[in-house]
C-alpha cells in the first residue's frame, strides 16, 4: 500500500497536527466547521522528511498524489493551472507543527505567466491588479525559490518610480507594471542565466521543494533552538487557492487576535490594509489601519468577521490569530491559530475565559507558562518620576528596558553576549534579525504595525517592543536617527516602555512590579490545587517581605554568609577569623552575636507565623579575606616605600592567615558543616543568636518557627555533633530568657554521600532541604563557579546535555540521589519534611520533579514565587492526568 503524503483541507482536522502542521490543520479544522476558506490542499510533514530521505526531491509516489490532490482543487474551484481562460491560482506556504512565525518561506500568486496574466487581466477587468500580481509572483518566487536577491528588484522598482514621478506603488498603472514586469524577467535571466519559469506545474513543484528546503534555513535553525523546537518533525506545505485582497477598493485583507495579545482585553485586535495582499500587512512595509476602521468601511464584513471570530473562540476555546482577506466584498478566512500573547494577556484572557464559562479553572492554570510570569514581574518604569519621552511608537510588547542604542543585529548581539546593554533600532526588523533581538534588551522599530514580525518574535520572547515608531527618523549610514531636531547617536542610552510606546533620552527610573487582580486570582486558583508548599530563599527582611507579598509561605532558606558580608561587620568577621585564640575570638563572636540577632528578628518579623529556615554559615572562611594576590602587591609596595609601617605589619599577619587558609578547591574544602565542627563557637553564636531573636519576637506575641539547617552534611556524624551544639545554645537561651520556643534543626542534602545514607541522617534531622546547587556540582564534579563560564555552553550546543543542569535539575541523575534521598530519610521518619532550596525550586520542570518525587516544599528567590505558585499548581493538575 502506498502512503498518503496529501490531504485535501476536508480530509484533515484539528487533531492531525503533527502531520498536516498547525496551519494545515486548522485550515482543515476551520473547513470542516463551515468556515468560507478557500480550498486547498496539504503535503504533511512526513513528506517533508522523505523529501530530505529522497536526496531532497519529491518522490514519483508524492508527485503523483500532488497532482491527484491539484486536479480535485480545480474541480471544486472550476479553475485551472496555466488555464489562459480560467486561471487557478494559488498559494504555497509552510507550515510546521509548531508554530513559527515567518521563519520559512511562502510563495503567493503561483500560476501566474505570460498568458494567464492576461486571462486574469479579463476576468477580473482589472488589468493593474493582474499585472501588479504577476510582478508580485516574479519577485517573489524568484526570492524564495530561485535564490535572486530581492534587492535587485527593489532597485529596478524605484528607478522607474522615481522616473515616473510616483511617491507609492498605487500610482503605478498596468502599462507600468508590464514595462517593470519585462525588466524584472531580465534580471532574473541575468541572475540564474534561465529564463524565468513560464510552466505552471514547473512553478508549482519548484515552490514546494522550496518551502521544504526553508525548514533548514538559517532563522529557522535558530528559531527552533531557541524555542526547543526538534530538527526532526519537518513542514508541511499548504498549497491552497488564492483570493484577493489587492483587487480594489472593496477589497482588503488583514491580522486580527480575537483579543488583545499584549493586554489580554475582549476586544478585536488587529490591523488591515485596503485594497492590499497579505505579506504587505506583516512584512512591515505599509503602516496598516486599526481594525476597528473596518466597521466604518465595511461595515457588514465586519460584522461576520466578529461572529465568525466569537465562534472560532468557543470552537478552540483559546484566543485566536487569524488571517483575512475581503474579495469583492466576500469575506474568508485563511487562517487561525492560538495566539501568542504577553504573559499579561495569557493571564487575562484565561482568567476570563473561565468567567465567560469557555475554559474551566484546571485549564485556565495549564494555559499560563510560569516562564512567561517573568515579563510581569520585572521592572517597569516608574509614571511618578519625571522622563524624557522624544517618540511614540505602537506599544507592541510590554516591559520596560534601558540600553546603548545600536542599529545592527549583529552588533546587538556581539555586545548584548558581552554583557552590555544595547536597545536594536531598525527601520523595520526581518526574521533574519532575531539573534539581534534575542541579545538586546528591547527593540524599536520606525515602520511596521502590532502584527510585524519584530512584534510578534519579541512578545514571544517577552522583549520590550516599540513598532511603527514612524517619528524616529533612522539613517543606517551615519548611524543615528532624529527625532524632530533632537539627534540620537549609536551608543547613546535610551529607555523604551513598551506598554506605552513611549522612546525616551536617557536613563528612565524603573520600579518594583506589582501582581494585578487577575494574575492573583489565576494564583488564588493555583494555591487550590497546588499541594507543594511554595518557600522563599531570603537573607534580609526586606526580600522576606517582597517574597510574602508574592506569596511565600515561609523562608526555606536563609543563608547567613550574606549578612557577614554587610561592610560594617567585614572586619569583625575578619577579625573573628584572625583571632590566633579562642579568647580573641570570643571578643569578635561576641560582637557579632546582637547584630546577628537583630538581622533574625527583623527576618521573623516579616515573616510572622510563618517558617523560617536559617542555615548556618556556608561559605570557605577565604571569602571573607582579601584576595591573596592583592595583598601581595599591597605588600610588595609598602615593603618599598615604608618597611617600618604598622600597615605593612598587620598587612603580613593578614597574609599569613589567607595563606593558611587557601585551598585547591575551596568549593569542596573547609566549609559548611566542617567549619561548624572546626569552629563550634561560630556556629554555637549564630545558634544562640536565633534563639535570643526568637526569645524576644515571642515575648512580644509574636508567633515564630525558627529551623536551624547545617550545611554540607555527608556523614550522620557531623550532624549529630553540630545538633547538640545548636540543642545546647536552645537550652541556654531558653533558661536564660524563660521563655519556650519550638524549634527544629535540620540538614542540607547537598552532597551524594548524604543522599545515600539519608536513612541514617534522618535520625538526626527534624526536615531536608535538597540542595541541589552543591547537589549538582558535586554530582556531575562540575565546579559550579567555572563550568557554564568554561564549556558548559559548548555540551549544550553539542547536545552532550539537554540543559544547563544548574537551571534545570537533571532528573536522571541528581534527581535519583533526590528521590533516594527522600526514600531512605523517609524509612526512618515516615513524616519527615522535605525540601529543595537550590536554584531548580523556582524552575518549572524541577518543580514538577519534586512534586513527583514527594517533597513537601520548593524553596525560590522572591521573584520567583508566583512562577513556583502556578507550577506546583500545573504538576499537581498534569500528573492527575
Ligand atoms: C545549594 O547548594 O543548593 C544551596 C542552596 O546552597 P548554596 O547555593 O548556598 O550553596
Ligand atoms: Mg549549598
């Protein structure tokens, strides 16, 4: 039996997407529902990997099944290909499985020749239209198909314009267009030393190699890494026939989202252009019309077009992305897809669309990705300060962004990877400038309208985006653009707001962002559902708070080292570690304990009722010294210039004890637990410091948790001696102060050796906190402060790992020694709480993982919080099913 490469629109449906692409499905889905589409037909993607099987051509079989498929389009249109008569033309696009946005190649007007020209010239009685589409269909296929520069038609174009007078191509007549038309084929002649192909099955299977030949284009290539997509899964080709929208003033064609994309509100957005073909709307090269212009101009296609689109909505139960043309009037649809959206809108139109009754709450929490939460909750600028706005331009992606101006993809790129900031100004983008994108912190651009591809790829990317900022004049040579008489440089810093449109000079103040009433009630949803209890990693007050307001509900790390490090205290703890005897410690220790204490109240306080975990100090006791290398030039100078001095003196004692303590691999070195053991009154100060804190918050009526978490456990034994240390120090302070409090003391799994012998751990450890940071390093023996700078990035782009593992958990791998962990710790104490703080708790797979794995708790920095909220959320609903 012969396998089927070729679907008619009415053979497919929604569900074959993975066959038919996601545009030849739903064009199958929107036939099947009795939508005006004009008919068609598609080539799956399976025979886009036979065709790369077959040597990159068509087989006789798909060839065949092309032609069978062609010969039904007609019968069904009453047209023909190449018929001078009665003309079928169609169109031939690409479509993957997954979206991507302009990243393949399309091919419009196909059919067109010498001869059917001029029977489409009679048939609609508009010789310019027919003429206008023929040159059109040249420079088209001879881009994508042929490989001729678009350029040099560009060129041509605008000699003859300006020869003749005309500032737009409308002033063109249909003898212009024949004259261009007879110079475009010579061009093409000269380039590819062929003429221009008059056959009109020729043309067809030509395009279609083409469209499949585009999937391995260069921005589809990188398109696909960026967004996870495999190289494995192909385009379909849809070849479907052609309608027009560019055949006067009673046609037209456009975008529309059936809601707003960047907001998320009800109301039909979009934009179309008169008397125009579809790749003038999303190329950016007219500045479209609202579509709300639409109903004062054609007020009865406006009106199906808003009951067509209210149907498609509850048909899809999503938000839609839909392509129109109006021919003579007759309105059809060419295609409709879930919209990409800001995680703003995601937000809105799901939370509505559970309060319309489309969608219920389960899928309303499935539809937000938790990554996309990040856009809303970065910074924006701040209304109340004053700013500095020179232009306006089309609010096209929200969030706010500052940087140097530079006017070059690849500029951006090279210095957005070197760490700078840098704001990508263009007259319009193309898809071959997403690396640009991709590096800047946000992107304006001069033309274009919302629907532009430099809009559509940065909202995917959550990048702020201004298009159709038409008064900022760019002049690409002499690098810099005018606004008025007000003149921007490349380098100089501008911040763009892209909820607003707004361009401003300068440096704009930012603020804090806030969760809006829809974004708290989708995570109201969430903590319904979500059985993990979602902590936060804070080491002060106020990022308690921040955490709290996000939704927090306790600390589940606190890392002290980080208040050692506050100026005012460095040369305590300096001297705390300098001290030659227990006594000179003492008096630092002693030092330290009330600030100690004073940072624990004020992380109790912002935390009232609920948990705090603080871990004792971390870090190797180095970090807290001057580097040895600066000390040796220090040192090696004043030998010259004041051998005598105290300075140099103490320098020298400083230098003995930096010395001492540096280590081949601190990392792995004398830290965590290890200091505690080496240094118990270190440990047994900060202890004391809790529980003198704790003491006091409860004196005052208010309720406190204090856990106390040893790091860098790998043998029960450290565990056992720094636990009595820390039971000790309670004691102490309990009888002292008479005051009771609850408490726990708990471990850190962060080395494998833990992990494996958790069952015995566990008889000392009230809770676990995985830390999957040193979990990770100490797994792969990747050193987690010179792997991804030295050649993680290159096992990435080699795929020798799927994932940075220090973002995503390597479930495989670390993940075993987590569910080990947790198995063994749970033999011995069935309840024992359990945890993870490393960076992975606030990262969606991870936190599916967890869930899985039957911890109780993930642990995230503040901003993170809402992310991990709705995630747990998802993992609870997702393994459900
Ligand atoms: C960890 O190792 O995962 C952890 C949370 O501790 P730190 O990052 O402070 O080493
Ligand atoms: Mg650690």
């Amino acid at each position: 039996m012969s396998k089927k490469y070729v679907y008619l629109f009415q053979e497919g449906r929604s569900n074959m997407r993975d066959l038919l692409g996601g545009k030849g499905a739903n064009l199958a889905e929107m036939t099947h529902i009795g939508l005006p589409v004009p008919p068609g037909f598609t080539i799956s993607t399976e025979a886009c990997n036979a065709y790369y099987e077959y040597g990159k051509q068509l087989t006789e079989e798909m060839r065949d099944q092309v032609m069978t498929a062609l010969r039904q389009l007609e019968e069904t249109t009453g047209k023909q290909l190449g018929n001078v008569e009665n003309p079928l033309l169609v169109s031939v696009r690409s479509g993957a499985a997954i979206s991507m946005p302009g990243m393949m190649d399309t091919v419009l007007n196909l059919g067109l020749n010498d001869e059917t020209v001029v029977g489409l010239a009679r048939l609609t009685q508009n010789p310019r239209f027919a003429y206008d589409s023929y040159r059109r269909f040249i420079q088209m296929f001879s881009d994508v198909v042929l490989g001729v520069d678009m350029y040099h038609f560009e060129h041509l174009l605008e000699g003859v314009r300006e020869a003749k007078g005309y500032s737009a191509d409308p002033e063109m007549t249909a003898e212009d267009w024949q004259e261009v038309i007879v110079e475009y084929k010579k061009i093409v002649e000269k380039q590819i030393r062929k003429p221009f192909p008059q056959n009109p099955m020729e043309q067809l299977f030509l395009a279609i190699n083409a469209v499949f030949e585009s999937w391995n284009n260069q921005r589809a290539i990188v398109y696909r890494k960026l967004n996870k997509i495999p190289d494995h899964i192909g385009t379909a080709v849809n070849v479907q026939s052609m309608v027009f929208g560019n055949m006067g003033n009673d046609s037209g064609t456009g975008v529309a989202f059936t809601r707003n994309p960047s907001t998320g509100e009800a109301v039909l957005y979009g934009e179309f252009l008169i008397n125009a073909q579809g790749e003038d709307v999303v190329a950016g090269i007219r500045t479209p019309e609202p579509i709300a212009q639409l109903e004062q101009e054609m007020p009865a296609v406006f009106q199906q077009f808003k009951e067509v689109c209210t149907r498609l909505e509850q048909h899809y139960k999503d938000m839609q992305d839909i392509e129109f043309t109006v021919e003579h009037g007759k309105l059809y649809f060419l295609q409709t897809r879930n919209g990409k959206r800001t995680a703003q809108a995601a937000i809105r139109v799901a939370v509505e669309m559970v309060e319309e009754g489309i969608i219920d709450k389960e899928t309303a929490l499935l539809r937000v990705d938790p990554d996309q939460l990040n856009q809303l909750l970065h910074r924006r600028i701040d209304e109340s300060a004053e700013k500095n706005v020179m232009a306006k331009g089309l609010p096209a992606s929200p969030g706010a962004a500052t940087g140097k101006v530079v006017f070059d993809a690849d500029e951006a790129e090279e210095l957005g990877n070197a760490g700078e900031k840098v704001i990508l100004v263009r007259p319009e983008t193309t898809p071959d400038d997403i690396h640009g994108i991709v590096a800047a912190q946000g992107v304006v651009t001069s033309r274009g309208g919302m629907t532009s591809h430099a809009a559509v790829v940065a909202r995917g990317m959550g990048k702020a985006c201004i298009c159709g900022c038409e008064a900022i004049q760019i002049d690409l040579k002499a690098q810099r653009f005018h606004v008025g008489s007000l003149e921007i440089h490349h380098g100089d810093i501008i911040s763009i707001d892209g909820s607003t449109g707004e361009v401003m000079k300068g440096a704009a103040k930012m603020v804090d962002p806030e969760l809006s009433p829809q974004f708290q009630q989708l995570l109201g949803w969430a903590d319904e559902v979500r059985q993990l209890k979602v902590f936060t990693n804070a080491d002060t007050p106020h990022d308690a708070l921040k955490a709290r307001e996000f939704g927090a509900e306790g600390v589940g790390l606190c890392r002290t080292e980080h208040m050692f490090m506050d100026p005012a205290r460095l040369p305590i703890v300096q001297e705390m570690i300098l001290a030659e005897d227990d006594e000179a410690r003492k008096v630092a220790l002693d030092q330290l304990l009330p600030m100690q204490q004073d940072d624990f109240e004020g992380i109790f306080r912002a935390m009232e009722g609920l948990p705090v975990t603080v871990r004792l100090l971390d870090p190797p006791l180095h970090e807290f010294l001057p580097d040895f290398e600066d000390l040796l030039v220090e040192i090696t100078k004043l030998q010259i210039t004041a051998p005598q001095s105290e300075e140099l003196k103490e320098l020298e004692q400083m230098m003995r004890k930096v010395r001492q303590l540096k280590e081949m691999n601190p990392m792995l070195g004398n830290r965590g637990c290890r200091l505690g053991l080496l240094h118990p009154d270190i440990y047994e100060m900060q202890a004391k410091a809790i529980f003198y804190a704790a003491a006091t918050l409860i004196k005052e009526g208010t309720a406190v948790y204090p856990e106390i978490m040893i790091p860098l456990v790998g043998h029960v034994h450290e565990l056992q001696i720094l636990r009595e240390v820390v039971e000790k120090a309670g004691a102490m302070v309990m009888e002292e102060t008479g005051v009771t409090i609850s408490y726990a003391i708990g471990t850190m799994i962060e080395l494998p050796r833990a992990a494996l012998t958790a069952d015995q751990i566990a008889t000392q450890a009230d809770f676990f906190s995985f830390g999957t940071n040193d979990l990770t390093q100490t797994t792969f023996g990747f050193s987690r402060d010179d792997a991804e700078g030295k050649f993680l990035q290159t096992y990435i782009e080699h795929k020798v790992l799927p994932e940075n593992p220090f973002a995503v958990l390597d479930q495989e791998g670390v993940g075993k020694l987590v569910e080990t962990g947790v198995r063994l710790g749970r033999q011995t104490k069935p309840n024992l709480k359990a945890g993870i703080c490393g960076e992975h708790g606030g990262e969606k797979s991870s936190i599916d993982f967890c869930y899985r794995a039957g911890l109780n708790y993930v642990s995230c920095s503040p901003y993170r919080v809402p992310l991990a909220r709705l995630a747990a959320a998802q993992a609870t609903i997702r393994n459900a099913k």
